[in-house]
C-alpha cells in the first residue's frame, strides 16, 4: 500500500491518510465570521478524501489578522461558524485544525488581489500594526508599534484564549502561525527583530516569543491534540536572516515544549521583489522538512509545489516527511487524494471518495 495512504497517529488524533490541505486565507470572513464562502470552500476538500485540513490564518486579537476580511477567533461568538467547518470534515473521517495567526506588521493590509498592500493609514479600515521593532516591512508600509513587556504577555494571553476556542469548536489539532513574516516569524527573525531585551538580541532570545506560545497552548489544550507550528525555515535573503540550521535549533526548543509537527514553509520576512531575493522551484521546501526530521527529531509537513501523486509518495516513503500540506493543487483539483490513490495503484474508489460519489468511479485498469 502506498505510504500517502498509510494511516498517521499523532497524539490522539489518526489522519486517514498523509495529505493534508495547507491553510489558505479566503479574505472572506465578516468581522472575523465564516461565510457561507468557507463552508462551501472547505466542503470541496472534506469530499475529495484529504486525510486532514488547515483552517487559514486566523486572527487571535482583530489587529492580528492579515485584512479585515480574514476570519477570526478572538470573540467566543466565532466559535459556532468555525465548528461548522469542522463538522464539514469530521463527516468525512478527515482531522481538521486551524492555524491560530497574529499578522504583526504585516496585518492591516488588503487582499492579494487588491494588491496585498498597506491600507492606508487614512482608511477607516486601517489599524496600528506591532512588531518587536519599529522597523516597516517596506518603506511605503507604516512603521508597526513595538511591544512592550505587558504587551507581549498579552498576546501570549490571546494565543492561549484562541487555542481554548479551538478546542470548544472541535477542532482535533491547532496550528500556530510562526511563518511568512507574521509576528512570531518578526520575532525569530534577525531582519525584523532588533530589540535588545529578552525577547532580542541572541537567538534565544528572538525565539522566546514563539517558545513562550506554544508552551501556553500546550498547557491549555487536551494532551491528545498535536501542536503543529508553521516555521518560516529560512529567510531566502542571501548572506542575512534566518538559515536551515536557526530552523533546526527553533524545532528542537518546540519539540522540549510539547510542539508535534513543523509545518516547513520559508520567505516571507521581505516583500518578494527585494534585490537578491531567493527564488522558489517545484518542491524546494522538502528538503527543509527532511532535515528537520532527522535533526531535530521531529515529525514535519511538507509544502510548497508538491502537485505530484509520485513526488507526494516519495516524499513519505522515503521519509522526507510525515504529511504533505498541498495549496494551489487543491484548489485546482479538490480531488488529490483520488487521482493520487489511482495512479499510486488503490483500484477501489471508496477507499478515497464516499460512497455516493465512488459508486459510479472506477479507476482505469491497464487492458489485460
Ligand atoms: C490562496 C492562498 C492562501 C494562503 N493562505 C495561507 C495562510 O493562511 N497561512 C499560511 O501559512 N499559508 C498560506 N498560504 C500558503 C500555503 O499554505 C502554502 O504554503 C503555499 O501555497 C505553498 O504550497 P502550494 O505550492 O501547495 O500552494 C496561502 C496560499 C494560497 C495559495
């Protein structure tokens, strides 16, 4: 049987298989709520057979979202909405888990396809961003607000009151949002984080932020939910920032507080366009998690243009990883799981799909 199929156990939570759906912002939430835009969304991926989901980056506090249109959790009343999307995937035997997010200075922003800019500071829409350093992600963006110690010990208080609302929705495990040039990434990152306190300066310092969360949330979530954490691995700015071995050290500390899985995705920290940024190629980020894997020893998630049943497979046979999270495939083709089972050679569709619509699939069999 192929190992993409094979059954994961982390914790008390079994996924039904390795292929999970990576958590993708939809910029289409109402003061934080799901819409209906999620339940149909997420519906898509729960009846092509994933073994488990991400909900996208959700906000613990409103000034930790990306837009004002991502979803939140910093309100008991987003509670029912989330777990409606929860029951979209337990009705499929998937695991599902939301990724708990504070944007930093990176928040107050517009959608991608507005132009994944700054609001205005002029625009009633805007807000005042944070960050460890009063340093802009770019020199059009305003200058983020840095935080201060009692600041920092709320946020912390956000992440835990956040991973609580998790737990109350359903979910089976949390994410927390350490990538993409967010807060804790902000935090871990040399670029971004200039402080000379406890929370910068020295490596361990920078990572204090992120191992002070997942410390919290571990401590208030059930000992059988995992704790994944997404990590920005590198910096991809040459000769600056975060390298694979800061990665290695970070996911080491996580694992010593009770973090399960590292979700492995890079970049971030700079707007793409910077002089000397590091470019992407099909499936680049798989060697991170392998070698977080083996040096830090600990289970990881793979992302980043896996499309590939074959490439998908691989990555977990030969141990790279224990999950592949796909993005972009998905969203092309809800159905994965079901192509890759059949080219990977598991002939009954109902192994993958659910009976109403494997009754009527077969997969081609090579004319004998
Ligand atoms: C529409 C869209 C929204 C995304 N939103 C998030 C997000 O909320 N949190 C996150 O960590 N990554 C987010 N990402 C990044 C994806 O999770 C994933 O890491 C990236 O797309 C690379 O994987 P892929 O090549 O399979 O798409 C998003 C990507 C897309 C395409």
């Amino acid at each position: 049987m192929a190992s993409l199929f094979a059954h994961l156990t982390i914790r008390g939570v079994t996924f039904k298989n390795r292929i999970v759906v990576s958590p993708m912002c939809q910029y289409a939430a109402i003061d934080g709520f799901a819409t209906d835009w999620h339940f149909d969304h997420h519906a898509r991926f729960a009846l092509g057979g994933v073994g488990g989901a991400l909900v996208e980056a959700t906000g613990i506090t409103p000034d930790g979202r990306i837009t004002p249109d991502c979803l939140g959790i910093w309100d008991d009343r987003h509670v029912d909405g989330l777990a409606r999307i929860v029951a979209t995937y337990h009705r499929q035997g998937a695991a599902i888990g939301i990724q708990l997010s504070h944007a930093g200075r990176k928040g107050s922003s517009t959608a991608p396809w507005q132009g994944g800019w700054a609001i205005p500071a002029e625009d009633p829409a805007a807000w005042q961003t944070v960050a460890p350093s009063p340093i802009a992600y770019h020199e059009d963006w305003p200058v983020p607000h840095a935080l201060n110690k009692s600041e920092i010990a709320d946020i912390v208080a956000a992440f835990v009151e956040a991973a609580k609302r998790a737990v109350t929705a359903g979910f089976d495990f949390v994410e927390i949002h350490g990538a993409h040039g967010y807060l804790l990434h902000s935090f871990v990152s040399p670029v971004s984080n200039q402080r000379t306190d406890r929370y910068g300066g020295t490596a361990e310092n920078r990572m204090r932020l992120s191992v002070e969360v997942a410390t919290a949330i571990r401590a208030a979530i059930p000992e059988g939910m995992p704790l994944f954490y997404r990590a920005s691995c590198i910096d991809r700015i040459p000769d600056a920032g975060l390298t694979l071995a800061d990665a290695v050290v970070l996911a080491k500390a996580l694992k010593t507080v009770g973090v399960d899985v590292v979700d492995c995705s890079a970049g971030g920290i700079l707007v793409r366009t910077n002089p000397g940024h590091i470019q992407e190629g099909p499936g680049f980020q798989i060697g991170f998690a392998a070698r977080i894997r083996e040096e830090a020893e600990i289970a990881t998630m793979a992302v980043g243009a896996i499309t590939e049943p074959e490439q998908a497979e691989d990555v977990i046979a030969s141990g790279k990883a224990d999950l592949v999270a796909i993005g972009r495939e998905l969203l092309a083709d809800s159905n994965f799981a079901h192509r890759a089972a059949g080219a990977l050679g598991i002939e009954r569709p109902d192994f993958v799909l659910p009976e109403r619509y494997a009754f009527y699939l077969q997969f081609r069999r090579p004319a004998s």
